[in-house]
C-alpha cells in the first residue's frame, strides 16, 4: 500500500491485537521489562506530543525499553530520529567527544534524554549548543487521536557511522529507504509472526536498530533484548536465553560466535537447547569458515543446525542488508571466503572497477529503494566518492571490495583498506587475520596499515600481561603472515589489550591506528622486522 510508514504499521497491530507483546528488556540481574504494541504507542505518543519542533532529535539513552519508546516516539511525530552512544561504559570522554561532534553536525533542535545519561554527560560540563531536553514523561495525557503521522518521503533516522578516522558522517534514511530494507529482510531471513527473537547488539547503529528495534514490528513478532555488556561479559547468556526463550531468529558479527566458542570451552552445556534456532546470520565484518565450523561442532550436541547459519553483507549507507543467503555445501572459495548470497529483491549490485563493471575484483556498487540519499551534511566528501553512474543510473559506491560468482557476493576487503608491495595486492583483513588466527597470545584484534606506502606495520594486541619473549613473538607473528599471505611485515607493534583504535559498533580504525603510530601514541612495544630484538618505545 503506497504512503504507509512503520508508524502506519504499528497502529495497525495495535488494531487488530493490541495486547500482543512486542519488545522485552532481559537486565543484568535478570529483571525483565514488558511493552505491549498497545503501551509502546501510548508511550510513544506520549514522546511524539512534546516534539514541538520537527528538527531532528537526538537520542540519548542506555540499551532498553525507553530507547525503543522515544525512537517510535520520533516516528509518530515525523520527527528524525538521531541515536548517540551514551557515555556510559568504558571510553567515556571519547563517546562524550563523539557526542560533541555529532550535536554540532546534525543540529538537532531537541534533545531525548534519559536523565541519569544525561547527568553523566554533563557532569564536566555541558557541551556547546545543547538544545532543549524533552524526558519521557509517563504522566502526560494521551492524545489518542494522534495523527501528525510521517509519509515515506520523510527523513526518518540519521545514523551516525564513524568510519575509518573517527569523523563521524551521519547517513540519512527515509522512511521508505527503512521500510524497503525491512522487507528484504522479511525475505531473506523468512520472517513470520512465529518468528522469536533476541538481540544484544548495540542498539544505537543499524544491525541492533533497524534489525531488532524496527524489524520486529515491522514483523509483527516479539523480540526480547539485552545489552551488549551482558553480553561481553557472559556470552553463554545469550545461548541460555536462545534455549530457553525458544529463539528462532539471532545472530551476531563473526567474533560473537567466536566468543561463545572460547567462552564455553570445559563447560558443560548440555542442558542448551538450540534446536529451534532456524537463522543464526553473521555479517558486518569478514565472516571465517572456520569460526562457523568449530560453533557448529561444537553446539551440534545441542541441535545447532549449520545449515542455520547466513552470511550476509551491508552497511548504515544501504540501510542494512545488501546481500544474504543460508549456508550450504558450496559456500566457500579458494582463499577461504564465505558466500555472501545474492543481492536483495529490487536491487541491483555491480562490481567496478576502473569506472568499468567487470567480471572480477572491483568494488560493490548497489542501487535500489533501501541506498540513502547521502549524508546530512557536505562532509567534504565529493559526491563522485559516495555515487557512481553505471548507464545513467545512480549508484552507491560502498567502498568494499569484491566479486561475483553465479551472482553471490564474495567480500574480499575495502579498497582503502588495500596494502600494495612490491606491485601485489594484500586486504588488510587477511593479514590481521593471519597474524591473530592461531595464536593465543594475541587477542583477535590487528590494524595493518602502510606508512608513506613503504612500511607495512602490524600492530596487534596481546591476549594479556605476558612474559613470553616478545621479539620471538613478532618473529613469529611476521612468519605467519608471509606463510599465509605472501605480505612481509616491515614492523610488528604488539600493544596492550584494547588500545587498537575501533568505532562505537567495534570495527578496526586502521586509519587513526596509522595516525597514532605516526604520533607515537600507539601505546605497544615496536618490533623492527631487521632484528629480534625488541625495540621498548613503552615498557608493556
Ligand atoms: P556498518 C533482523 N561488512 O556492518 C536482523 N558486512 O553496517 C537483520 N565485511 O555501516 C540483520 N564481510 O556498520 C541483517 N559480510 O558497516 C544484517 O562493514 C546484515 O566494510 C549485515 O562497508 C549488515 C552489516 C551492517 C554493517 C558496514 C561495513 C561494510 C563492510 C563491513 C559488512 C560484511 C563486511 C566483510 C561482510
């Protein structure tokens, strides 16, 4: 039906059957909060009425229920919806100064605050330019004649992507790009109303918003969230809440599984029941065959079907998904790279390269009803970085490499994420990947960059406080990437747990970690590839 928004669609379910439940929050302590789709528009409304002004509003809220509200409160009133981390873990002055940046970018004319975040904030003083606070107030009367609904034209979120160098550009999505996207989920992933499902990612950027906020009700099906702490903390939570919750529907970057993995090493799980989990998808970073594999023996006792797995590929500029597909026998090429699956229905995807489509290597471009129109503001990028022209028709160019065979993508790395020595081409990934892989010294987090296009340097972060030799260490590490890469290390930096640079939703920044080497700030001990010797710039 044309015109119709998620805010159409969320009156419609409260129509037919509003006592259904639509969003639980699992705390810490296991406490669990309930909406209804009824209470989540009463509440909602009660958002939308004190949006007097149709500005974007920013969000700033702790992962739960009144994140949801205040995000379907934007909707009912056709307000855009800008989500912000909120400063409360770890990094805090980095998330504030993110903060900061994205306030002055989006000039957001209110801001939706849970007022403890709001406090923490604050608390060193406000930033410039803060705009009018509006809390959630459960004690404004309803308006249950609301109508100053949005129409699909509208601005309905601004995601806020870092990016590589930490300037974050705020991506502008429509309610029909959301409304486009959420349906070729609906396809792929086989959603119904007996779809179940649980997600602890971060709630404030497209997987954990547009996957498991908006998803859902777009849906008509229930799903019950927790916090990515909680899950940091105890993967095994996750799984419990999967057997027990009888979830049919998750899934998680390649380092979750990974984590649930490690995590669940001696334990025994017996009682786990993962028999009905129909779709266990993985995406937004390189997904290892391997990483499926070693989850899929290892939880087979507990029902885990492989065939349950789907790699799937996207970004925050597409909305969400690009590409998907449910693993299978053929899915997995010569250099170990999994089957991202066909494009989405009603998009179209091309690989380019040197302005040309080819039949090999070159970068994704996509088209369709899901790509956005660009970022709120010129953010100096020129529009020919962002789009590209195949036969008059206007592309997104995703920056990410990789080919096509029989029509299902292969991602092979980002193109500024390139190493080029000696005249041959090495992705950045597959060298951190090769360093990290089997080593337990090491935590699986590596940047690879060049300096001035002559040094490759790795740095990489040590599993914890070790004693072990560390220029044996590098020397090893260096073997491993030319073994599996044919790439020579120039210079191993082993570095402390969590000082590699990434974004709020954990990708590498390799190029502000190749900023900080630059400026000696990278704290770590460089190891120059000419001798064994450690070279201590900072003792570890
Ligand atoms: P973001 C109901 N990347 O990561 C739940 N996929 O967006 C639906 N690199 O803008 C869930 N291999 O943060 C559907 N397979 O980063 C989930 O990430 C569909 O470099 C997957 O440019 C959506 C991922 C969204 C996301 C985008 C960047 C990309 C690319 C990298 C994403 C990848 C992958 C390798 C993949």
């Amino acid at each position: 039906m044309p015109g119709r928004t998620l805010a159409h669609v969320l009156l419609d379910h409260v129509a037919a059957d509003g006592d259904r439940l639509a969003f639980e929050y699992l705390h810490d302590d296991g406490r669990v909060d309930t909406l209804t789709y009824r209470e989540l528009l009463d509440r909602a409304t009660q958002v939308a009425q004190q949006l007097h002004s149709t500005g974007p509003a920013l969000l700033l809220y702790p992962p739960g229920l009144d994140f949801v509200v205040a995000v379907y409160g934007c909707f009912l009133a056709g307000v855009p919806a800008v989500p912000t981390y909120p400063p409360l873990f770890g990094a805090a002055d980095r998330i504030k100064q993110r903060f900061a940046r994205v306030l002055a970018d989006s000039q957001a004319t209110t801001l939706l605050a849970d007022p403890f975040v709001l406090s923490m904030l604050t608390s060193s003083g406000a930033p410039e330019g803060l705009p009018p606070v509006v809390t959630i107030d459960p004690d404004t009367p309803i308006d249950r004649e609301w109508s100053r609904l949005p129409s699909p034209e509208d601005l309905a979120l601004v995601q806020y992507t870092s990016g590589s160098t930490n300037q974050p550009k705020g991506v502008m999505l429509t309610h029909g790009n959301l409304m486009a996207n959420m349906r070729a989920i609906s396809d792929v992933f086989k959603l119904d109303t007996d779809t179940r499902a649980i997600s602890w990612l971060p709630p404030y950027h497209d997987m954990g918003l547009i996957g498991f906020i908006l998803t859902p009700v777009h849906g008509g099906f229930p799903v019950r969230l927790m916090s990515p702490i909680h899950f940091l903390k105890n993967p095994l939570e996750w799984l419990r809440q999967i057997s027990e919750q009888r979830v049919t529907h998750t899934g998680a970057p390649n380092f979750g599984y990974d984590l649930c993995v490690r995590r669940a090493a001696g334990k025994d799980l017996s009682e786990l029941d993962l028999s009905r989990w129909r779709l266990a998808f993985n995406g937004a970073e390189p997904i290892r065959m391997r990483t499926l594999k070693v989850f899929a023996d290892r939880f087979a006792a507990n029902g885990f079907r492989s065939e349950a797995f789907l790699p799937c590929y996207g970004l925050a500029e597409a909305t969400l998904i690009v590409t998907g597909r449910h693993l299978d026998d053929d899915c997995v090429d010569a250099d170990g790279r999994v089957d991202c699956g066909p494009v989405i229905d009603r998009h179209d995807l091309k690989i380019v390269d040197d302005g040309e489509v080819t039949d090999g290597e070159g970068e994704i471009w996509v088209r369709g009803p899901s790509i956005s129109r660009g970022y709120l503001n010129d953010t100096g990028q020129p529009e020919s970085e962002l789009f590209g022209d195949i036969d008059g028709r206007r592309y997104l160019r995703t920056g990410d490499l990789g080919y096509l065979r029989d029509g299902h993508l292969f991602v092979t790395g980002r193109s500024k994420d390139v190493l080029i020595q000696n005249g041959v081409n090495h992705h950045a990934h597959d060298i951190e990947a090769a360093a990290v892989l089997d080593n337990p010294l090491l935590r699986p987090t590596a940047a690879a960059f060049t300096i001035d296009d002559e040094e490759l340097v790795l740095a990489v972060e040590l599993a914890k406080r070790t004693d072990v030799d560390l220029g044996e260490l590098a020397v090893d590490v260096r073997a491993e990437v030319l073994s599996s890469t044919g790439a020579r290390v120039d210079t191993v930096v082993l570095c402390l747990p969590g000082t590699i640079p990434r974004t709020t939703s954990g990708k590498i920044q390799r190029s502000l970690a190749r900023t900080r080497y630059a400026a000696g700030e990278l704290g770590g001990t460089v190891v120059a590839a000419s001798s064994a010797t450690a070279v201590a710039t900072e003792p570890l």
